[in-house]
C-alpha cells in the first residue's frame, strides 16, 4: 500500500519495493496492489505455491494491546490471529512494515508479534521490522538483502550482508538505529534463489 488516505501515512517505498522483487524474479512474481489488497482477498487466496512473501505495508502493535497487532490493508486491518490462519507453506515473508517484528508480553508469557503469527502460519523464516523503520531507507536495506537470497544465501545471512554493506556505506544508512531495525526469525533455512524454477513469490501493497 502506497496511499491509506486517512487511515495512515503514506509509504512512497511500497511500489518500489515490489519493482525490485519483479526485477530481481523475473517472470515468477505475482503482484497485488492497492485496491487489490483487501482483507477478504487476502485470507481467501492460495498461499501454499508461494516461497516468498513480500509485503510492504504498516504494521502497528499498540501498546497494552498486543492481541491487535495488525497489517493495514486497502479496506480494513488483518488481525494477527488472522494472518496465523493464512495455511502458508514454507515461505520466507519480508514485512516491509513498520513494528513488524516487536513483540509484547502477554500474561501467559508468549511473546505475540507479527512475526510469530506468520510463522504460525507456516512461514519457515520471517524478516521484519523491531521499530518505526524509516519509509526512505527501505530499498537500500531491501536491495542488498534481495541480491544475497538471489546469489543463494538463507534468510539470515542475507540480512546479516545486507546490514554489512549499510555500515560500510556510512552515512544515515550506516547509523545502528537505521541497519539494526530489521531482524530475522525462524530457522534459517529458507534458501531461495533466481535459479529456482519451481518457486514462485507474490508481492502485496
């Protein structure tokens, strides 16, 4: 989602975002875009054939209320117990959202963050965001970390690169609070490469 009108701010890195998983997977990308990216498209549609998720949207948990951590679609917001009911199938999911990652104690002590209710989902490897993540950093984390999944590295070693490279640029890029923001959960293992025929990624914005 580029635009939420008055529900939210704007993300002019959402559509760009999906352009470089495109250029990046020529050819076995499927893209969803603004209207197309309701609520009810998304808990009804096939999943299972996806290996990655890319999803560049707001994530928000408020604080105190945990249970409605959400990813803010065209229409309405997807509840976490809802993404946990998507049926996904080994797929690594890039949230390029705000807060994707933080988590919150619940009295039971589980730790309830999006990350998790993707993972639930059946996702083998999730990469978001533990705080606010600024919208013009995005691509020049997103980049490298895509071109290191390309070449054939797993999910966190990809990431681990990615971060490399921004400290080594220097600048605003280089600062710990802008490289540190996105982190890695789930098994590492999820290897997905531009010489995967069988693999197939959907894009949401």
């Amino acid at each position: 989602m580029q635009d939420f009108g008055a529900r939210a701010d704007p993300l002019p890195s959402a559509l760009p975002s999906l352009d470089l998983v495109q250029r990046l997977w020529p050819g076995s990308t499927t893209r969803w875009e603004n209207a197309e990216v309701t609520r009810a498209a998304l808990r009804s549609a096939d999943l299972q054939p996806f290996a990655l998720l890319h999803i560049a949207t707001h994530g928000q948990l408020s604080a105190g209320r945990g249970l409605l951590a959400h990813l803010k679609l065209f229409d309405d917001d997807l509840l976490a117990d809802e993404i946990v009911d998507l049926q996904l199938r080994r797929a690594l999911v890039v949230l390029a959202a705000c807060e994707g990652a933080l988590g919150e104690a619940l009295p039971s002590e589980d730790l309830l963050n999006l990350s998790r209710a993707f993972l639930a989902a059946g996702a083998t490897d999730v990469v978001a965001s533990l705080w606010e993540l600024f919208d013009t950093m995005v691509l020049a984390l997103l980049e490298p970390f895509y071109t290191a999944l390309v070449s054939g590295c797993d999910a966190p070693t990809a990431l681990a690169h990615a971060q490399r490279n921004a400290i080594r640029q220097g600048s605003e890029l280089g600062l710990p609070y802008i490289w540190a923001s996105l982190c890695a959960s789930g098994g590492g293992l999820h290897v997905l490469s531009s010489s995967s025929s069988s693999s197939e990624n959907v894009t949401f914005s």
